[in-house]
C-alpha cells in the first residue's frame, strides 16, 4: 500500500487532482474514526477531518517518506484535533440515540432485554467518555487501528516507552473507572435476577 500511496502523491504533486480523491478516500474513515474518538461529537469530526485532508493537500510536497504515509495522516489528524479542542476550550458530548419502535420490537421481552444491553453499552461508552481526548486518542490507535507502538509514538511526538507507559496507566484509570461505575449496575442486575 506504501509504493501505492507513493504514487498516489506523485501524482497529486503533478497536478492530478484524481489521484487526491483516490488518497482521500483511502484515509477518510481513519482519520474520521480518530476525530470522533477524540472530539466525542459527529459533526466536529467531520469539520476536522476535512480540515485535516486540507492540510494533507496543502503541505503534500512536505512529505519525505521517512515514515509510512499512514503515520503521517495520523499525525497530523490528531494535532488538528488538539488544536480544535484547545479552540472550543470544552469537552464536547456524543448523544446516542437509540429508538425502538413497535415494528422492532415484538414482545415487552425482548424489548426489556434490548433496552438492557443498550443500557450496559451506553454505561461504557459512558465510562470511555469520563476520559481525555488523549487518553481516548492512544486507545484508539493501539486498540482499534492496530498501529504500533513506534508508529503512536511518531504520531504524538513521544517516545515508544513513553506510550507504553501511558497506555498502562490509561488501562488502570478506564479499568477503575468501569469498577466504579459498573460494579453497582452489575450488582444490582444479579440481585433482580435472584428474585
């Protein structure tokens, strides 16, 4: 994909502006994926990441190569993400809304139990959520978009260590943070399920 991309970018430089809808649309659910991560809320991802293939354009002959071009993307994905957070100095939420409708839904079982699962995975959302963008940024990146070590560590400017130490620390925190929250929901359905 690398020698791909290469050419891609070749000729992008030449002046084919084809070859720029080809590398988009390569990237465009990476990097939308990591801006929803970190921005928690649809639409400012979508500005971002639009904002993000501008930069790509604009800064394309800056490219050297001494990275994978995937890495590069990322890179410059979550550093204009940071930049949008620091500009909206807040946190911005996500509402999921699921509806059911009586079509969907057959019996109040089955309804109930839906709702249940629902309830649980918003719960963790929920637990995800209670963390920093960064915090959320590195998760995605290692857990979601498998990128190595190095390669989170080129992205964020740090070391490969320092990350691994991050994501040690992140895995403590967000499994405190579910033992807190969890726990008491996970109680309190066994003990309605005893009765």
């Amino acid at each position: 994909m690398e020698t791909t991309d290469q050419l891609l970018i070749d000729a992008i430089l030449a002046g084919d502006s084809k070859s720029f809808s080809s590398l988009v649309n390569r990237y465009k659910d990476v990097v939308f994926t990591l801006a929803l991560r970190m921005l928690k809320h649809r639409e400012e991802a979508e500005e971002v990441s639009q904002d993000t293939f501008i930069k790509v354009f604009r800064s394309l002959n800056k490219f050297k190569g001494d990275s994978k071009f995937s890495t590069w993307i990322y890179k410059i994905t979550y550093h204009t993400c940071l930049d949008r957070l620091k500009k909206n100095k807040r946190e911005l939420q996500v509402f999921t809304l699921n509806e059911y409708s009586a079509v969907n839904i057959e019996t109040m079982d089955n309804a109930l139990e839906m709702m249940e699962k629902e309830e649980r995975k918003s719960a963790i959302q929920e637990c995800l959520k209670q963390l920093p963008s960064n915090d959320i940024a590195l998760l995605t990146l290692f857990y979601f978009e498998e990128l190595s070590l190095d390669e989170i560590a080129k992205i964020i400017d740090l070391t490969a260590n320092n990350v691994k130490v991050k994501l040690f620390r992140i895995r403590k925190k967000l499994a405190s943070i579910l033992r807190d929250t969890l726990a008491p929901e996970i109680i309190e359905h066994y003990e309605r399920s005893a009765r």
